[in-house]
C-alpha cells in the first residue's frame, strides 16, 4: 500500500504508523496500563472487556438482575427483596435514554389469591418500535412458553430489527446484540444482563441501578435514594391502573403472615446442604434459602419452592459451578426431556448443531437441559431432534446437503432442513397435447421429451408393416413401380412397359432433333447350382431364387445339398454337411466329430475295429469274464466281509443285412454269457447274534452263445395280437 504525506494506517489494535515524507514513516505503539483487579458487590465475576481500539482491557462487573418465585428479586447490584404486588411494573428503564428507549416491564398476577402473593406472569421489552412479550400460556391443555413480536408470535430462531429470539432448556431467550442485552423468561424465572460499558451508572426500576453499589440501588422515579427495596418498588407501578394495589404506594410494606409453627421445608435444606456447598464460597445461599422457606410457609403447593433451588443452581452455573440437584427432590422438581434427550445438569450452553450459522449465547457455557446422547448431534438450535448425520442419507449411501434438491427415478426430491429426512414427490409433467395420425402407415408412438426426460410426448412415426399391399395389377408386359413421396410413410404403385428406352438424336432428319427409342428387355433366365429362376408378378424379370445348399469343397468342386441331406466328402468320414431351412434361407450345416484318444497297445490282438460312422478307430471289446466285490445280504444278514463275484460283458458277433438271392433280411444273433459255473457259499452274520449258510452262483466261463432273432415283422405282429 501506498501512504500520502500525514496519512495513517493501522498495522494492529495497539500499532499504527504515519507517513512523514520523504519516504519516512512514525510507528506509534500504544502502551496499555496494568489491568486492575476489581470486586463486584453482586458477587459475580468480573469480566475482561476490550476498549473501543480493542487494544487494551479491563475488568467490569456484570450487571444482572434475577427474579423467581413469588417474587423474590436481586438487583443488578445483589440486594435481595421480596415485592408481593400483581400489575405491571417498571424492571429496567435508563435514567437518561440512549439506546432507542429500551426498557424491560415485568407483568405479575396473584398465583396464591388467598394469601395474595404474586408471580411473574409475563416480561415486556421496549425496543426501537418493537414491543416483545414473553409469557406462558395453556396451548392445547398444556401451559406452554409463547413469544410475540409486535402482537403476532414468533418462534426461536426469529430476528427483525436488531432483536433475536430463541430458547435454551426451559428458558426463553431474547438478545439485543446491538446494545448486549439479554433476557431470559422461564415462567417463575426471569434474569435481565446488561453491560457496565453501556448501562453502569444509567439504570433504575426495581432491578436497581448497576453502579456497584448497594447504597443507592432503591432508588425512585424521582431520583430520591430510599433504604428500603420492597418499597420502592411499588413506585414503579406502569400506568395510572387504581384498581391495582400499591397505588398510591403504601407508607409501610407488609407481607402475609407464615403458617403457625411453620418448620423449615425439606427442600429448602437442600440449598444449605452439601449438595450445593460448592456454591456456598460463590454465591452466598442466604437469599435463595430465604426465598424458598418463605415460600413453603405461605404457598401449599410445594413445587413453588423448586423455583428458588433452580434459581441457585442456575446462578452457580452461570459462575461456572455445576450443581447436579434436581436427582435429591424425591421427584418434586422433575425435569422431563423428549423420548430422544436426555437431563443433564451442566450441559454446553452452546450444544453442537448441524446449523453453520449458530449464535453462541453469552455465559460460563453450561446450564441445565435437555441434551442429545452421545454420538447424536442437535438438528437446529430451536428443535429437539437428534441425528447421527448432519446430512440427508439416500437408501443407496448418497449423503445429501440439507436443503439440497433432485431429481431420481423420476421423483423430485430434497433433503428437509428440518428433519434431515429425504422428501421425494413424484416427478409432475405438463400436460400433454393430443396428436392423431391420419396418413396411412403412422402410429402414435411415445417419445422422451429431452429436456424432460421423465415425461413424454405423442409423436408420428412410420411404420411400414402397416401399409396396404400392393393390389394394383399391371397389364402383361408391363411391371409395377414403386414410388414413395416426401412426408410420406406409404409409397404409391405405378405401372411400367418392360422396356429399356433411351434419348438419342434423329437420325431421319436433317434438323437436329431428339427422339426416344424402346426395346423390349430381355431377361437372363439362367440360374447357378441350387438357385431356380422364379417369375415375380408386376416385375418384368424374374430373379434366382435358392432351392438347395452348395458345399464347394477344397479342390474347389461343387455339391449340392436338399433339405435334411447329409453328404461326406470321399475319404473323410468323420465331416458331414447338411442343409438346414430358416427364415427362408438355406444355409449348411457342417458336422466334425472329434475323435477320443486312442491307443492301440490297449486292445486285445485282432480285435481294433472302425466306429459304426467310420470316422473313429476302436476296440473291439469281446466277450469275457469280469470280477467284482460286494457284501451279500439275504433275509436280514449280511456277509461279514465282502465277497468276490463274477459275470460276463463284452459284444458277440451279430448283425442284420438284406440278402439280394434270398430278397430278405438276414439275422444273426448272439449273447455274451456263462457256460460254466460252480456253487459257492458264505456264511452270513445275522442282527440277533444267529449265523446263516448261504449259497451263491459263481461265474467260472464266459462264451458267445448263438440266440434266435425274432424278425421285426413278427415283433410288430405280436405287438399286434397283445393290443
């Protein structure tokens, strides 16, 4: 960067440098004093804070006013004081107004009429032209927190002029930003903090006067300093409202007597107990035990005393002390979460969600809440759903940005903000303009709609097949014409003189003049081997037309070959041609066999043979006597071990031949089997202990034997006669 004579530019918060001239520049550091150590009389921690520069720091002390109960109050500068007024009254208003009249109302009513004590109703925040109203109210049976915005209620996560609503745990919260405030509303609860930078020594309403110093927290409307809280507070009533109590204030402020003999309530002992007596160094219990034993002698209801032990346990945790209480109340003061969270007493103030844009709420960073388990992580800042994933998951793994849109299978889809769940509707095409097809031979067919391709449109297409036939008949001598037209599916037939014409000049004619001479054509009718010449109607020549298979062999000779003819060539018997028929073509078949391995050393002398096709080489296997084993069972028993058996196998001469002198068939039959045998025998070992004597036959000899065959004439007549 380039700096003018004068000019000054900021290196960081405490070093800026000027330029002198002459290419000489001044760096000047600011020197920052010791930070100052300070106490806060309302016993809050003091915070460390920039100056405007953000170079250098200082302690301030938090202003925080708190209510809770019937109501029990402390101001921004910890005085404790009990005000038992319904109405609305002043909270908070600047002393001299500097940021757009903001200023905080609370609204009480009378929760225990017959001793006519008070609670909060409801807290009323001036902004701007804003008016914010935090309240509770019976929606659908349940009492439930509600926000308005200018009369018309919003939900967390609402934001209009500087003003920012949510909620955390129980609590409705409101933030300024702009001025850094923040308010919070439960029902029985409310705190309003503020910054000293902004608000110190400019406050005034029954939160006190942020100057810390107790000595002038009572102060009036007319900028009187009294002693006594309680009545200054009823000074603060909004309006001229006479049928409220206090107006005008009363000369001395009394509270509704305890009940006789009125013993310290079991839950308030918890405040002084060892439950929070890690808070009792920070925050001193008096108050809040105070606060709870008054309530419990006034209030029947015992759950009322529960606000003053919240009210502790949530001051501890704003200074960082986690009190884990609720658990010791035998059931009094629950904390009831959501099926999918759960209660924990010092949670993050600032859970981890899947939204980027999370606010972070000021504070220690812990509060009491419902939380999400572990392994789960908070949707949104204001849901209640936990999810393992902060994206959307398609069925196939496809992980999808929430808000995310597109399109599968033809349905629109988009992965909900609000639930990370996948919202598929399906795809919606325009409607589609009717389209009939008149011209002979289009269909209606439906096409994809490239720029959409989940929807489609009608459109024409031809289809042939469809046309009419050819019905027109030609005068002999002449032949049809095919002629198709642009645009159109079908073609049209003409007729045509079988003739050949050409344009030539006269030749009977001095004058160079044109003339077109025809001659019949002359067809060729000849037709190789397997081909037949055909006359085609409406043509004027015929054309071949295959009858038969050609098979040209390697020495370049021809055969030809019918339908279901088989064919080998001279000297080659294990290939085979034949002709097949399909779809009106003939096409031939060529047939190898594959001879299997053959060794002759396997073969008895004398017995290698040709196969029955010629091709292959074989044994010829004659007949003999084979041995075997297996374990003999009759009646029950069983050979103990197996016995050796024998039997015949092998082919005999035999055969069936037509015989030209005797002009019939001749057989001759013959069977492999035993012509000499012996009788054996076993002792067979039965199931009840018993042993049994058992003979078998055994083969010693096997033979060719001749057999009488029977002629096929008188098979079929026997067949006949059993028929």
């Amino acid at each position: 960067f380039i700096l003018q004579p004068g000019q000054r530019h900021k290196l960081s918060n405490c070093t800026e440098i000027i330029c002198e001239g002459d290419n000489k520049i001044k760096v000047l550091q600011q020197t920052c004093k010791p930070v100052k150590e300070i106490t806060c009389a309302n016993k809050y921690p003091p915070i460390l804070v920039p100056d405007e520069n953000y170079c250098c720091y200082h302690y301030e002390c938090q202003c925080v006013c708190s209510g809770w109960g019937d109501p029990h109050y402390i101001t921004f500068d910890g005085t404790y004081y009990t005000f038992l007024e319904n109405c609305t009254y002043v909270l908070v208003k600047q002393i001299v107004p500097k940021y757009d009249n903001f200023r905080v109302y609370i609204d009480n009513y009378y929760c225990d009429s017959k001793d006519g004590l008070s609670c909060p109703k409801s807290i009323i925040i001036y902004y701007k032209s804003a008016k914010v109203v935090l309240t509770r109210e019976l929606m659908n049976g349940v009492m439930t927190n509600v926000m308005y915005f200018n009369k018309k209620i919003v939900q967390p996560g609402f934001k209009k002029d500087g003003i920012y609503f949510s909620t955390l745990g129980i609590n409705m919260i409101v933030e300024i930003p702009e001025i850094g405030a923040t308010i919070t509303f439960s029902g029985l609860i409310f705190s309003v903090k503020l910054p000293y930078s902004k608000f110190g020594n400019n406050t005034e309403g029954q939160c006190g006067t942020c100057t810390n110093n107790k000595a002038d927290e009572c102060r009036l409307p007319s900028g009187k300093i009294i002693s006594s809280c309680p009545q200054m507070a009823h000074h603060w009533l909004v309006g001229n409202n006479t049928s409220c109590h206090g107006v005008p204030p009363p000369s001395h402020v009394t509270t509704p007597p305890p009940r006789p003999q009125c013993k310290v309530p079991e839950l308030c002992k918890i405040i002084l107990s060892k439950v929070f007596a890690e808070c009792h160094d920070v925050i001193p219990p008096e108050p809040f035990f105070k606060g709870c034993v008054f309530d419990g002698c006034r209030i029947t209801v015992e759950s009322m005393q529960c606000s003053s032990l919240e009210m502790y346990a949530t001051e501890c945790a704003s200074r960082g002390v986690c009190i884990d209480w609720r658990g010791k109340t035998n059931n009094t003061c629950p904390y009831n979460c959501p099926a999918n969270m759960e209660y924990k007493p010092c949670g993050s103030i600032n859970p981890a969600t899947c939204e980027q844009s999370s606010v972070d709420h000021p504070g220690y960073g812990v509060t009491e809440g419902c939380f999400c388990p572990e392994g789960t992580t908070l949707l949104s800042e204001h849901s209640s759903i936990c999810v393992s994933e902060c994206s959307c998951r398609e069925p196939n793994g496809v992980y999808r940005e929430p808000g995310e849109k597109w399109t599968t299978n033809c349905q629109e889809c988009v992965c909900d903000r609000h639930t990370l769940r996948v919202q598929c509707t399906k795809h919606v095409c325009s409607m589609p303009q009717q389209k009939t097809c008149y011209e002979p031979g289009y269909v209606p067919v439906q096409v994809q709609i490239p720029e959409d391709p989940c929807c489609t449109r009608t459109e024409c297409y031809c289809n042939t097949s469809l046309c009419p036939e050819a019905t027109h008949q030609c005068l002999e001598g002449q032949e049809i014409i095919t002629v198709t037209q642009p645009g159109k599916c079908c073609p049209t037939f003409e007729c045509s003189p079988c003739e050949t014409c050409t344009c030539s000049e006269s030749s009977y004619s001095s004058l160079q003049q044109v003339a077109v001479k025809c001659q019949p054509v002359i067809c060729d009718t000849y037709c190789p081997m397997g081909y037949k010449y055909a006359v085609e109607p409406g043509k004027c020549c015929g054309t071949c037309k295959a009858v038969a298979c050609i098979v040209i062999t390697e020495d370049n000779t021809t055969h030809v070959l019918k339908i279901g003819e088989y064919w080998h060539q001279p000297g080659n018997n294990c290939t085979a041609y034949t002709c097949e028929k399909h779809n009106g073509q003939f096409i031939t078949v060529v047939v190898k066999k594959t001879c299997p391995y053959f060794n002759p050393d396997d073969c008895e002398p004398n017995t290698i043979k040709l196969s029955d096709d010629g091709c292959c080489r074989e044994c010829s296997t004659g007949c003999k006597k084979h041995n075997t084993t297996t374990v003999i069972k009759h009646r029950g028993c069983v050979s103990p071990a197996p016995v050796e058996m024998t039997y015949c196998e092998g082919s005999c001469d035999a055969y069936s031949r037509y015989s030209q002198e005797a002009n019939m068939m001749e057989h001759k039959c013959s069977c492999c089997q035993e012509v000499q045998t012996s009788i054996r025998k076993v002792t067979l070992r039965c199931s009840d202990g018993t042993h049994l004597d058992h003979s078998y036959t055994y083969v010693d000899q096997c033979s060719c034997v001749g057999a009488e065959c029977i002629p096929q004439d008188t098979v079929n007549q026997q067949q006949q006669t059993g028929n």
